[in-house]
C-alpha cells in the first residue's frame, strides 16, 4: 500500500493554494506534477555539469554525455527495449509522430491505406492526414462503440494487403479507454502493415513491454510522467530505423559531410540533430527511477480505487453522464452534466481550487460522435486521494446549483 502522504510531501506544487483554496490537481492528463528529485536534478545538471554532449574531450561535456546515455540506458530498460540505439529522445509525443510520418513519405504509395482510430488524439491524426495528402495514399478510420471502445470486428474488415500502417493510442486521453493494442498490433502484422503506438496516456499509469508487445513504433512524453517539459521518446525497431530517412538535417546526425555528398551517422545519432535538450534527456532517467521506485503494481492499484470510487460519486448527481464506459480504463473520468457547458462548470469548480480540463482534449471527432462540444476531465495520478474527489464532487455540485 502507498503512503500517499509521504508521496505527496515529494511534490511541493501540491501543497499550495488555489484562490484561497488548497490545490486539488486532477489534470495529469495533461501533464504530471514533479518531485523535488527531478527539480533538483534539473538545477543540479546546470550547476554541475552543464556541457554539450557527444562532441568534447573535456571533463564536463564527457560528464553529461554520459548522463544522458546512462539516461538513454533507463528508458531502454523501462520499455524493455532489446538495443539501446532504438530510444531515440525527441521533444515529446508530437514529435516522435511527426519524425514517423516524414519517413513514410518515401515509402507510401497511391492507394496505399493507413489505418488510424477514432479514439486518436490530434497529434495522431493530423500527421497521417499530411502524410496521406502528400503521397496518395488513403486514410481508414476504426470506428468506436458508445461506450467508447474501438470496434474490432470494423478494425478486422478495414485490414487488408493495402494497409501499410496502423496508428493507435494505448490510452485515449479524452476517454480513458485502454485499447486492445497486442491484438491490433498481431493482426496489424499478420497483412504487413508497421504498427506506431502512441503511448503518451499509457507511461504514466503502467510499463510497456515493446518486445512483448513486438510495436514497430512506439511514441511517448517525459512531462506526463514526472519529468521535465520538451521530452520525449521514440522507440522504433532496428530495421525500422534504418530503412527511414533523417528527419532533420545538422550537426550530430552526420558521419561525413561534404558538398558533394553527406553521409549519416548510425543509430541513435541519426534522428538527432542538433544541440538537444540534454539536462531533460538526463532529468527523465531520474523521474523513470522515481516511479520505478514506487512500483508501477502499486501506481495501477491506487489509480483503479481512484476510478472506482470517483466514477461512483460522481454518477451520485442527477443529469450527469460520463464518456468512457468500456471496462478497460486507466483513470480518467470525462463527464457532461445535462444543460450545461462543460466550461462553466471548469470555471466555477477552479474558484474553488479544483483544477480539471475542460474542451474537446485535443480529441473533436470523439466530441462529434458523441455530438457534444467538449466534456470535463478529470485525471487521477498516484499522488491523488479520495478526500480530493469528494472536495471535487462537492465543487461540482455547487457549480450545478448556481448554473441551473
């Protein structure tokens, strides 16, 4: 069992005060809260060890090379990765897509089909409309139950020898679902088709097993997981990294460099051009040990009682409906009161220190199927309690009463 109150002492930005009330937090979808471990080690690299990396001989660039691929090392370890040059670091989620897409831009043809789902946050939407703009080739979608669960027998029809790529979360942002991704991906295979799996809601709740899970690709944020903004991973398989082409041009992607022709350099460097962001890179090996220090087992334990028990106070209000009811969830709880905007009641219940997201999350086409204009979200980490939902349930009743 976690010592909840231990853990949330390690998060100073917990124990403020939001106009004049104590902070409830449940916006961790869209980003974590930090440790003092991980703002320390930020202040800690800059005063220590700030250097480039990769290019010195010196003591210091020396010292922060090899912390930011002992870095490397922590994420290849926590994603079970088989080589460490299939973590790449990116500036998050977004990113790793984008650098995916750009390499199938040489490879798809007309007529070629990628498969994405309706459950699809923007960022793995919109780079596959582009790519499809771009090359010809068509854009399939997998259709998505009431309940908010991808439709597999759709998904198992849409499959063909034309299916080239399929794209899916491992967790939707908006509605929580956690997807059946380890049958998508084997069926994905089965025609030949590359499998990305956009894991940026998944890493904060549980590890994933890219070996197990045998993805191709599979993208996700340092910021949602207790570690800095502007970091992020890109795991791709081997042979997948070396068929694609760069994705920026510079310093550090190189082998050789002439005017005639350049060379590129091997695995990781490849796909990383330029000065990157070296002190989060390091700073994200810090916030995976402090997770792994809590125990992933004991996070999903504490985070499903956090569901269960905010899912059951919350349906305790007339005329409130929640999207998302598939049984698969990770905690988050997206949710409508009949009548009113969803950013009235955000507004209201913020006065009273509850901070949720309110809008359509980056999500507009699961907001059409529902044919709403956005919903509340509110999203539970392991830091948060059940004296926090029932501060939540009462802001939110309050709110109901002065807006209907």
């Amino acid at each position: 069992m976690l010592d909840i109150q231990k853990i949330r002492a390690d998060f100073p930005i917990l124990s403020q005060t939001v106009n004049g009330k104590p902070l409830v937090y449940f916006d961790n979808g869209a980003t974590s809260q930090k440790p003092q471990i991980v703002i320390d080690a930020i202040e800690k690299y800059y005063q220590e060890i700030n250097a480039n990396i990769h290019r010195g001989v010196h003591t210091l660039s020396q010292l922060a090379t090899d912390a930011y691929e002992i870095s490397r090392g922590k994420v290849q370890q926590h994603i079970n990765a088989k080589f460490a040059h299939e973590v790449l670091f990116t500036p998050g989620t977004t990113h790793g897509i984008n650098l995916v897409t750009n390499g199938f831009a040489s490879i798809l043809k007309p007529g070629d089909e990628v498969l994405v789902s309706a459950l699809e946050h923007h960022s793995n939407i919109v780079p596959w409309q582009m790519l499809c703009e771009k090359t010809g080739a068509v854009l399939k979608v997998i259709p998505m139950n009431e309940d908010g669960e991808l439709i597999m027998d759709a998904f198992d029809a849409l499959l063909s020898e034309k299916t080239k790529v399929v794209t899916v979360n491992h967790i939707s942002n908006a509605l929580g679902i956690i997807n059946p991704i380890k049958y998508i991906i084997e069926k994905a295979h089965s025609v030949g088709a590359a499998v990305l799996i956009d894991g940026a809601q998944a890493v904060p709740h549980l590890k994933p097993d890219v070996q197990d899970l045998d993805c191709d690709f599979y993208v996700f944020s340092g910021h949602k997981m207790c570690g800095p903004t502007g970091t992020g991973i890109l795991y791709g398989k081997e042979a997948w990294l070396n068929k694609l082409p760069p994705y920026q041009g510079g310093g550090e992607m190189i082998k050789e460099v002439s005017f005639e022709k350049t060379t590129y350099a091997d695995l990781p460097h490849k796909f990383e051009a330029g000065t990157p962001n070296i002190a989060g890179g390091i700073v994200l090996g810090t916030a995976i040990d402090y997770l792994n220090n809590i125990g992933f087992d004991n996070i999903q334990k504490h985070e499903e009682e956090l569901l269960e028990y905010a899912t059951k106070r919350l349906l305790e209000i007339e005329g409130l409906r929640i999207y998302g009811t598939g049984k698969n969830k990770a905690s988050v709880v997206s949710f409508n009161i009949d009548g009113i905007h969803p950013y009235d009641i955000g507004s209201i219940i913020d006065k009273l220190g509850i901070a949720v997201r309110t809008g359509h999350h980056c999500a507009q086409p699961i907001m059409n199927f529902f044919c709403i204009p956005g919903t509340i979200r509110a999203s539970f980490s392991f830091y948060n309690t059940k004296e926090e939902i029932d501060l939540m349930v009462d802001a939110v009743k309050k709110a109901k009463t002065m807006l209907s």
